[in-house]
C-alpha cells in the first residue's frame, strides 16, 4: 500500500503508481513536481482515512449525525442544555464536521473560542464532555471509527470550586422556612442537604436508584458523566 513515483522511459512524463486495498491505479503527470505533490496529497488523506476510520467498510458519519443517535438512544437528559449549545456552535463553524480527527480539531477550536469567551471551566467541561461521549460511543457502541479519540480531550480541572456548609440552626432554619403546605419539596430539600446532590440529581432519581442504603447514581444522571455513590444516613 502506498504511492510510487517513476519516469516513463518512452516519454518525458511521470507515473505515480499506487495499490490501496488491492486495487491498482496509475496517474500521468507532465512534471515530476507535479507527481510528487499529488502523491504526496493522496497519501496524506489515505491516511487521515484510515485514522479516522473510513478505509474499506465504514462510511464517514457527521458529528451531527452522532448527536441524533444519541439523543435517540440514551438518556441525555442531564446534558440536553449543553448538547444543544454544542450542536449550534458546530452548525455555525464546522458545519458538517466528520467524527475523527477533524471533529477533535474543530471541538479545541470551540474550547479556546469559549475560553476567550470568559466561560467558566466546568461550563467549557460540561461542553467538552458531550462530544467525549459522542466519541466514546461511536468506537465503543456504534463501530463508527476505528480508535479510542475521546481520551484526546482534555478537561482541565476548573478553579471555581466552592464549599459552603450550612449549621445545624441554619439546616433547621431552612426547613422550617417551607410552608406546610409544599410536603414534597421540604423532603426533596431535606434529601439534597443530606446528601449534597445537586438539583438535576435530585430531579433525575428513580427508584431503582436507591439500593442497599445507598444512593448509585448512574453516568447519565451526573454532571460529570460518571457514576458516584451516595450514603443514606
């Protein structure tokens, strides 16, 4: 596999000569520039094919085509703000982006685009993150792509943490402040202050999710996308 180049003896003109999956094929060029350059070019996107892993069977799929089918099949429903946002910023400037190599290049693009923004890091994470997992599941689920490209992106750890806790006057306090009349949501805020889930949590748990005296939230429900355990005093 690969590209030759060579001088006919009979005329003053080049060949490049290539076998790519068993097929051969043959160009004529005037010049030997000209020959190298093409040879050079058809390499050069050979490769980014075979990379990007749409040599032989597998066709090349959009990043926007990646996104419905998650939609469709999983449940985004902690990450649909986010989803949406990415979606627009690719429609806007990497319209018809490809899953490999260009959608890499395209989402560093957008990663320094909302960091000049002056966009939060866990907010320019909760970005990255959802085509990390387009990524992810185009290799691992949907057989899109011949490599692991989701470990490319980095997510730099934010540095806007915050930790407040609250008394045990200010926690009575809190509660008491509910009128009697909202039951549901005075147990819904008793659960977050004793677990210090966050409201989308809160509002994504199902029963399933209780188990053995324990909170298990699943990587779908988390604002990180990954699953965490939580203890039930």
């Amino acid at each position: 596999m690969g590209y030759a180049v060579s001088k006919r003896k009979d005329r003053d003109t080049w060949i490049v000569r290539a076998r790519v999956n068993g097929q051969r094929t043959q160009r004529t060029f005037r010049t030997e520039g000209e020959a190298r350059q093409y040879a050079l070019k058809a390499e050069a996107q050979r490769q980014e094919d075979e990379f990007n892993g749409v040599m032989g069977r597998k066709p090349k799929y959009s990043f926007s085509a990646g996104v419905q089918r998650m939609v469709t099949e999983y449940d985004v429903r902690s990450q649909k703000q986010h989803i949406l946002l990415v979606a627009r910023w690719m429609d806007e400037h990497a319209p018809d982006v490809i899953i490999g190599q260009e959608l890499l290049d395209a989402t560093r693009k957008m990663q320094k685009a909302l960091k000049e923004k002056g966009l939060a890091q866990s907010t320019i994470n909760n970005r990255i993150q959802v085509v990390k997992r387009v990524l992810s599941l185009s290799y691992r689920e949907w057989d899109w792509i011949d490599l692991p490209l989701d470990g490319k992106l980095r997510k730099p750890s934010p540095k806007n943490e915050r930790h407040v806790y609250l008394s045990e006057l200010e926690l009575a306090e809190l509660l008491e402040a509910v009128p009697e009349r909202y039951q549901v949501e005075r147990k819904v805020i008793l659960l977050a202050m004793l677990t210090g889930m966050r409201r989308g949590e809160l509002m994504a748990l199902e029963p399933r999710n209780v188990y053995n005296g324990r909170i298990v939230l699943k990587p779908h429900q988390t604002k990180n996308g990954k699953p965490r355990v939580i203890p039930l005093s």
